[in-house]
C-alpha cells in the first residue's frame, strides 16, 4: 500500500466491524488505542517514518485479521535528462535521475523519436539510469527528440529533450596525461596524454586539445589551444615551482569541451644545489690547489658573464658565493 | 562590388574545365588544396551562422525560433541531403567523396541564387550575394583537388541555374519552410564537408603529387 507524505490514512480491519474489537500493531509493535476509530486505524500526516508493517489482530484470539505494508513516499519530481555523445560517430547515451528521492520503486520508460522513426535506447546494466542509441545515419538534419517518463504508484512525470546530432558531441577527458620536467631547462615542462578511449575514429574525426596549468601558489590559470598532436611543451614555468597541469578535449569540428581531465603535478628541472658543498670547500682551497674547486654551474638567471668581472655586483646569493669563493683564492 | 565579383566568378566558372592543364594547382600539392577547401568550409560555415540568423529572423516566427522543429515533406527533398548511412560514408571512395560534396554545394548554390533574387531587404541581399561568391569559391576549390588528383569533375549544373525542378511553392508559408530546409541543409552539408575532408587530409598522401611531377618530368 503507498500512500503519499502528508496524507491521512485510514486502515480497516479487514472485513471486521467498526465496533468489534482489534489491536493493531507496526513491525509487532503494538499501537496505541488513540490512533483507533473503533478498529479502524487513523494516521494523520504520515510521514517516512511511518512506513512498516501494519497488521490487525482480533482482540481476544489473536487472529490476524489483516495486514498491509505501508510505503510513504512522493509522486516523482520532473526528472533530470541528460543526452551526450562521447563515441561520436558511433551513437549516443541519455542518463537520468530525480531530482529529490520518491522513497517508493520508480519505473522509468525512455522514448527516442528521430523524424518519424521510433529509436529503441538500449538500457544499460550498469549504470541502471542509462541507455544507449547507435546511430544509424550522420548529418542528419532532422533533430532527435527524447522523451523521459517516470511513474510510481503515487503519480507520474517526464521531461523531453529536443537536440541536433552535433550538439551533444562532448568527448570524455583526455586519457594518460603525464608532465615532465626537461633536464637542463628550468622554465620548461613536457606534457603529453592520449585520447580518450571512448572515442572510436580519431582519425577521421580529430579531437582538438585545450591544456591549462599554473603553479600551485597561483589561482590564475595559463591556457594552451592545440589544434592536433598529444603533447605539448610549457616553456614559461617559474623555476622551481610545482605546477599543476590539466587537458580537455574537443572535436575539431562540433559539440562541447570535455570536462577537465585528472590534474598532474610537476616541477620544472633545477640545478643541483651545489652551494652546501661549495661552503665547505672554501677552506679547503686555502691550501689546496686551485684546480680541486669547482664553480658551481650557474642558472639562467644568473648569467655567468654577470661574475667574471671582480667588481660585478652579485645577482642572487650563488652568485655571491663564488664571488666569495674566488676572492679568497685571489687573496 | 559583389556583382561583379559575381561575373568574374561567372567566367571562372566556365573556364573550369581548362583547369587540369594548368600547373599551379599541382605545384599547390593535393594535400594543401584539400586543407584549404577545409579551411573554406570552416569559414562558411562561420558565415552561414550569420547569414542563416538574419535570414531566418526575416523569414519571422516560427522560423526563427531555436526550438522550430518541422517535419520534413516530401516536397524538400529536391535539396540534396547530406544525411547518409554511417558504414556507407566511411566506405567511399576519394572519388565519390569529392563528388557528393562538388555535386551538393554546386546545385545549393543554384537554389541559393534563386533566393537571392526574391529577397526584400537590401542588406539580406548583400549578405547572400557575399555568401554565394565563398559557396562559389568552394565549388571551384572542390574541383580543383578533383582535378589535381586525376578525378573527372561531375557533370553539374554549371550551366546558368535554371528554377527548381518542382512547382513552386504553392503558398508563401510552404515557400518559407523550402527556404528553412535550404539553410538547414547548407548549414548540415559544411558541417559534414569538415569531416570529408579531414577523412581525405589523412588518406591523401603528398607522394600523390611527387609521383605525378615526376611523370610530367620525363
């Protein structure tokens, strides 16, 4: 039995009197007499809470007189129907849901009209709220229209979506993104991914490629547009920092932006930080010859011209060291 | 002035059939022609999206609604369709790719002529005087990889653009939905050239064109 949220129920006893008298029980516990109109059971205002097993008992033998399960729920809220196309040429898949839950079974029965034709959807076993269509014919210019209806044993709704075979062209995220840092190059990262595997003919249907990426101090993203190929190289990263890098895609031609693919993290290349060991081999070379000290190698920014002047102001700190470093050999 | 880019597309027309002998399009290469007419559809299709927006706005409501959904009669399938079987797409040759595609816009740009001559307003007009020189200007791009690539144009509609086969529009609604069908179908059509093309970018290779110099070489 299902009644709706808010409603007043009344029970009966079966066939017995209204003045014969009962006891009525919920999931066997017994109920108090001042929900009894005489034997029949009055809820008022029921809510989820009161569904359960309610049973009737003649009073003095015990007899189960009747019983009923009672399920408290809604009529179904117009449903939520979404229809993408992430195999493109090959067909479609429509997924749906309810907006709020019904707390009863639904049933729910998708129609697919293309034209005049009458498109069977076939429903997926996993997820349960999909199915999918092949197409049958590309470049239509007829558009398909699908029509979502949703019935309980408190009422029914639907919804309709009416859309062109391109419209709802939207890829999956690229798969397999990977970014690299570049020996020897401290403002570059290497980034390369594949296509995503839902998608069936890349050759004769390109995807195109947008990359994003800033480093993780940074709220403000950086945006690549690459009209073919899976990889791209970042050639502005600060030095040092960690970026985090994402990759949508797109058909060349037709449809939507997939949806971010997973992010990465990165850092670009740095030197290895030489200056620790450089400190300790400035006493050394005070009595050593000159030729066990090694200049660090220095980064872009410091640019090795900047030093070779003795009276060359140090640029960064490293600097400064071997700065350091090679006037006490001088001495 | 657009009609004279008109006669000057007129006569380039005409002189069509001369082309093959001509060296130019085969130093372009087949490969580079084919990323231009792809480039063109790219870029009447941005054009069409204007044009088809005013077009439609004249034409009034229901047409200019987003939602407008018509059936299609039987009347408008004189407009070639770009609607085809998917197995049957991926199975066509060079040859009859190209061709559908030369033999389509040739004759939509027949009919969008004839509309050209019908409309009211003079900004309507410029709009599809523009658009119907680049349709032209693909048609000859078409041809121009067919013919670089050794293939016979099609026998087309290259002649002056006679009315439409069928009866007229029997009343000014009907009139309107030809028109409608007209633009979905233009619009269908360039979406469906990009992936025509894109299939013969891949297959084409540029070796095509290296084996052919070296056969006029000897």
């Amino acid at each position: 039995q299902f009644e709706r949220v808010g409603a007043d129920v009344t029970m009966k006893c079966g066939s017995m009197d209204w003045d014969a008298a009962v006891t009525w029980t919920v999931n066997g516990t017994d109920i108090d007499e001042s929900h009894l109109n005489g034997s029949y059971l009055i809820l008022k205002n029921v809510g989820l809470s009161q569904s359960g097993q309610y049973s009737c008992y003649e009073g003095s033998s015990w007899h189960l007189k009747y019983q009923t399960y009672l399920r408290v729920g809604t009529p179904p809220k117009e449903p939520v129907l979404m229809c993408r196309s992430n195999n493109y040429p090959k067909g479609f898949y429509c997924s749906w849901h309810l907006p709020t839950p019904t707390y009863i079974p639904n049933t729910f029965n998708i129609s697919v009209i293309h034209g005049t034709k009458d498109m069977v959807c076939e429903k997926d076993a996993v997820p349960k709220n999909r199915c999918h269509i092949r197409y049958l014919q590309l470049f239509s210019t007829v558009k398909y229209k699908v029509t979502l209806t949703v019935t309980n044993a408190l009422g029914k709704n639907f919804t309709t979506l009416t859309f062109d075979e391109f419209a709802i062209v939207k890829p999956d995220p690229p798969e397999s993104v990977v970014a690299k840092p570049v020996p020897n190059n401290p403002r570059r990262l290497e980034v390369s991914w594949q296509n995503p595997s839902s998608w069936p003919d890349p050759e004769s249907f390109p995807l195109k490629f947008f990359l994003r990426y800033r480093p993780l101090i940074l709220d403000q993203w950086q945006h690549v547009e690459l009209s073919d190929g899976t990889s791209h190289t970042i050639t502005d990263a600060y030095a040092g920092k960690e970026y985090i890098i994402q990759v949508a895609a797109k058909d060349n031609d037709i449809g939507t932006w997939s949806d971010w693919s997973v992010a990465v993290h990165a850092t670009p290349w740095t030197e290895e930080p030489k200056h620790l060991t450089t400190e300790a081999q400035i006493t050394e070379t005070t009595s050593a010859s000159t030729s066990s000290f090694m200049a660090p190698p220095t980064t872009k920014i410091c640019d090795k011209g900047a030093m070779v002047g003795s009276g060359a102001v140090a640029v960064c700190w490293t600097a400064g060291l071997v700065v350091a470093a090679y006037s006490v050999l001088f001495i | 002035d657009s009609w004279g880019i008109f006669t000057f597309l007129c006569a380039a027309l005409c002189n069509l059939p001369a082309l093959p002998a001509l060296n130019c399009s085969e130093e372009l290469g087949a490969g580079q022609s084919i990323q231009q007419t792809y480039d063109l559809t790219r870029y009447l299709e941005h054009q069409l999206r204007t044009l088809a927006g005013t077009y439609l706005n004249y034409l009034g409501p229901p047409f200019n609604e987003p939602d407008f959904n018509p059936p299609r009669l039987a009347r408008a399938e004189r407009v070639p369709s770009a609607t085809v079987d998917l197995d049957l797409w991926r199975g066509l040759t060079d040859n009859a790719r190209l061709a559908a595609n030369y033999r389509a816009y040739s004759r939509l740009l027949c009919y969008l002529r004839v509309l050209d001559g019908q409309v009211g307003t003079a900004e309507l007009r410029h709009r599809l005087a523009h658009f119907c020189a680049s349709l032209q200007g693909l048609v000859l791009s078409i041809g121009g990889v067919m013919s670089s690539l050794g293939y016979p144009l099609p026998a087309g509609p290259a002649a002056p653009p006679a009315p439409p086969g069928a009866p007229a529009a029997p009343n000014d609604f009907l009139k309107k939905m030809d028109d409608f069908w007209l633009l979905k179908e233009l619009q269908t059509w360039l979406w469906r050239s990009a992936k025509d093309f894109n299939r013969l970018k891949k297959k084409v290779p540029p070796a095509v064109v290296t084996l052919r110099l070296e056969a006029r070489g000897f």
